[in-house]
C-alpha cells in the first residue's frame, strides 16, 4: 500500500511540475499554426502582385553578374519593406544582403535571378523565340528570387509585429548558372552568425528530401599559337585550334581511368574566325563534377596536365583560368523533414481550363517518358539521397557548408519539363510558374516561422551539419582566391 501510494504522489507532482511546460508547448504549437494559416492567407492575396515582380524579371532575363534590373527590383521590394539594403556585396555589382530585425536567431533566405544564355522563349507551349532576346530563364529563377524575397517579406511582418523574434536577411544571389556567386559571398564571410538558411528551386515536381548535388570545377583553356596562310605556308604557323583537340582527345581517353561517376563536359568557345587562317587563338571551356570535392580536385588536375602535354605536343602555350567551383549540397535531415511537412501543409499546383490545355500541348514537344500531368498536384515521397551522382552542381552547396541548410523544390514546370530547356522558360512565363512560386514563398515562410520558434530544431540542424562535414572542418573554396568572374558570360 505504501509503495502504491508513493507512486501516486510522485507522479502526481511530476504532473504537476510539467503540466505549465505542456500547456506552454501547446500554446506555442497553436500560435505557430495560425501563424502559418496567417501567412499562406496572406501571400494569396499578394498574388498578382509578385506575379507582376516575376514577370518583370523573366522579361530582363539578364545572364550571370549583368542582371542589374532584377537586382535592383528586389531589391526595391525589400527596401520598401524596411529592410537594410546592403549593395554590391562581395565585390560583385548585382549582389546584395537585405536585413530586418535584431538579435538571434538569424534566418537566412537565398534569393536567384540570373537566366541561361541560347534560351530565348516566348511563353508559348511551341518553341518561338522572342526577337531580341538572346537569354532566358530556363532555370526558373526569376520565379526563384520573387518567392524567396516574399517569404522574407512575410517573416519580416511577424518580426515587426512581435509575433517572433529574431533576424532575417535576405541574400540576393547572381550567377548561379556557372558563375559561383554564393561562393564569394561565403568567403566573404556574409554567412557568419546565420543559424540556417532557406532556398528553393522551380522544377517540374513538388519535393523536400534530403539530397546532394555534384561539386564542380570550371575553368578556360586558351591556347596560343602561330596565324599563318593555312595553304600558302601552313609550316610557319602553330595552330591554337590543334591545342584545344589534342587536349580534348586526352580528356576523353582519361575518362575510362577516372572513377565512373565523374561527369566531364566541354565546349569549344573559340575555335579560330577562317578556315584558310591557321588560328592563332582557341578556347575551350571544362566542367569536371563529382559527389566528392575531393574527387573533383584530383580529376581537374589530370585535366590541366592533358592541357600541358597538347601545348607541348603542339608547340603551342595554354593557360588557364578557374571560372567557378562549388561543393557539393550537405544535406541536412532534420531541417528537410520539417520542410516536407510544411510542403504538404502547403500542397501542390492545380491547374485551371487554360493551363491544363497548356501543359498538354507542351507535353507533346517531349521525347521522353514523363509523368501525368497531376503530378503537379502532389507531392513527391520524402527521401534520403545523400550520395546522389546524378544531376546538376549549385552554389547553394557551399552555403550549406558552413551553416545548416534547407531547400524544396516546387512545381513551376509542367510534369516531365526538363530544366535548362524551352519548355522551362515557356512555363516560368506564365501562370504555371507564378502557381508553383506560391507553393514555394509559403513554405519557405511557414519553415522560417518553424526555425525562429523552435531552439531544438535550430540545435539538432547544426549538430547534424558538424557530423556530416566532420572534425576540424575548414572551408577552403575550390575555385581559390580569384576575384569574382564578372565578365564569364561575354
């Protein structure tokens, strides 16, 4: 009886003692839900206006470290909402951090805005140029920087009205196409003192798993040589084009020597002006990408050793220079399980009469198996890919290096749209794309409001990022100390 009645009392006072805790915890729970239903309210009634934002950009569809009109328009939607505009950040014009707030936590947003060059599209479902336009936003990021500057907007108006506590800061982010600019922003130190950081990307499906990316080294090789009449006296001249298909015929045999999961890709940029000149010129631009930094290291060294030997074997002189270099995405678990369940909180696209017929008449320019169309309106199984070989590089991987780091993907495309293509372009231009932006600035803000009220969150993200980079982790940048490649699109 005495040990019954022991128990009773004990476990009366743990009750107790954890019953304000537990009601705290709830309130806590409940004021954050309506938070949430709070914002997504709110960034549905703001709809055609960021649409308008977005369309602007997708219509400047300015190239990696030119694209001053859609810097300066988010920039302005920022400025506009009282945040601190930092300009010309890490010696790169069109870069910028925006900041509102004081005090910890620190909640970073990423935002991108370049376009890819040779994708000019109108936004049709039949291929058709736009006269003038030599670019186009196959990437989607016009779409990319419009949502993240409105979900820290959103962010920011909790903040202000005390709803939470805390700073964000949005990161205007140019050049993710190649030009690493996110890297010389990390190195720069502009991601010191964030406890983590949001990012998003347009794609042709909803998704937030944990998932890696490929690191990348770029770099052109420019030979010289020796300009000569290419008939008359074809003995006195070197040929710079010689070069560049001696090195490139080193490469390609290298490649069954290289662990298989290496991707190496090439174009030949210059390649001489007549065919009756011997060039004296010629340049060819190199991707090499592995899963491991490390890997990608070793690899572009063997690259730049078959360019030595083509210019010996060809008495001709080469140098090269790095263009970028990112690391591969850190995954972090426990930060894109909490992404997914807001992205399901969130839910998917639907399609109206008018998009519907678009996305089937679009889906008929494929070549390729893809998925029906309502798969826009789901989203996809949350998974664990860590070591991924397949896809693409981004310079969100350095960032997610040296702070925790999460992102989702959002169905900007119609089911099946490969990235980089017309069909990209075409859906970011229109309704389908503006759809998808929403999904994505709702659940970026409704994870931020998870990150600022959340301590256990923010302390199992940065203990998951220390166990996956290791001990004693330094970053050192792989495209080293060069200045910012501002000119890498001309």
């Amino acid at each position: 009886m005495f040990n019954l009645m022991y128990i009773f009392w004990v476990g009366s006072l743990c009750v107790f003692l954890c019953f304000p805790a537990f009601l705290m915890a709830q309130k806590k729970g409940t004021k954050n839900v309506q938070l949430k239903e709070h914002i997504m309210h709110s960034l549905d009634g703001k709809f055609d206006q960021l649409k308008q934002a977005e369309q602007a950009i997708w219509t400047y569809s300015e190239v990696g470290y030119k694209e001053k009109e859609s810097s300066a328009l988010l920039q302005g939607m920022l400025e506009e909402e009282g945040f601190q505009i930092e300009a010309s950040v890490a010696g790169i014009p069109t870069a910028f951090v925006a900041t509102y707030g004081t005090g910890k936590p620190v909640i970073g947003i990423l935002a991108e805005y370049d376009a890819l060059p040779g994708l000019s599209q109108d936004s049709l479902p039949i291929k058709k140029e736009v006269a003038g336009r030599l670019a186009g936003h196959g990437c989607g990021h016009n779409l990319f920087g419009v949502a993240s500057v409105a979900s820290g907007i959103e962010l920011k108006k909790l903040i202000e009205s005390k709803q939470i506590q805390g700073t964000v800061k949005v990161y205007g982010c140019p050049a993710e196409e190649g030009g690493s600019g996110k890297v010389y922003m990390v190195r720069e130190g502009l991601f010191d003192g964030v406890d983590a950081v949001l990012h998003w990307h347009p794609s042709s499906q909803n998704s937030a798993s944990a998932s890696s990316s490929l690191a990348n080294i770029s770099a052109k090789f420019r030979f010289k040589g020796l300009a000569s009449h290419a008939a008359g006296a074809p003995d006195k001249g070197r040929s710079a084009l010689d070069g560049v298909e001696a090195m490139n015929n080193m490469v390609n045999m290298m490649r069954e020597h290289i662990p298989s999961a290496t991707r190496i890709h090439y174009i030949i940029t210059d390649g001489g002006k007549a065919p009756n000149v011997v060039p004296d010129f010629a340049e060819v631009y190199y991707y090499v990408r592995h899963v491991d930094p490390k890997i990608v290291r070793s690899v572009f060294e063997r690259v730049v050793n078959a360019a030595k030997g083509a210019s010996l074997g060809t008495d001709t002189q080469v140098d090269y220079e790095i263009i970028g270099g990112v690391y591969n995405v850190l995954a972090n678990v426990p930060l894109a399980k909490r992404m997914y369940d807001n992205l399901q909180q969130v839910g998917g696209v639907s399609y109206d009469a008018s998009e519907l017929a678009f996305a089937e008449q679009i889906q008929t320019s494929f070549t390729h198996e893809y998925p029906e169309i309502n798969t826009a309106g789901t989203i996809q199984p949350f998974a664990i890919t860590l070591n991924d070989a397949t896809g693409g590089s981004t310079d969100v991987a350095d960032v997610s290096w040296v702070v925790p780091t999460v992102g989702l993907a959002a169905a900007t495309w119609v089911p099946g749209t490969p990235a980089h293509s017309w069909q990209a372009v075409a859906a970011s231009g229109m309704n389908i794309g503006a759809k998808g932006m929403m999904v994505a600035a709702k659940t970026m803000a409704m994870m931020g409001i998870d990150l600022f009220a959340d301590s256990d969150l923010r302390e199992a993200a940065r203990a998951e990022l220390e166990k996956m980079r290791g001990p004693d982790f330094q970053y050192v940048p792989l495209l080293g100390e060069r200045a910012p490649a501002l000119n890498y699109r001309d």
